[in-house]
C-alpha cells in the first residue's frame, strides 16, 4: 500500500461556507508549494480538491484501524 492519508478537522468555514462544513473530517491532498504559502489542498464537499487557508483546519491522529477504513473506502 502507498503512503497514507492525511486528513484533517474543519474548525472554521468562515468564507467558505459552500465548500466546508465545520467539525467535519477531510482529506489532504499533498501539495507541498500550497503548503508553504499556508495553504491546503482539501477534497471539499463538492468531491474536488481546493485550495483553503491551513487555519481552518486542525490536524489529527486517527487510530490504525479507521485508517485501514478509510482507505479502503475510498
């Protein structure tokens, strides 16, 4: 299996309302250049990936097994 997914918490949607929904679990798209200008590339609700300020988001551990989940989910 590849490298693992990254995901992260939606803490705020402020101008973004559309696109993230607060406490919600997204997936992190790398994107080491978005990364330095403080930028994620999230899959928002529209299943797409897009750009958000790293300030909306909290980053978390999940436990080994709801990776294997969510992987295989996917």
């Amino acid at each position: 299996m590849g490298k693992q997914k990254e995901f992260v918490v939606c803490v705020s949607n402020k101008g973004y309302r559309a696109s993230l929904v607060v406490r919600r679990l997204y997936e992190v798209v790398p994107d080491p250049s978005a990364f330095d200008r403080g930028l994620l590339r999230i899959i928002d609700e529209s299943g797409e990936d897009y750009l958000f300020p790293d300030k909306l988001f909290e980053a978390i551990e999940l436990p080994t097994g709801l990776k294997r989940k969510l992987a295989l989910a996917t």
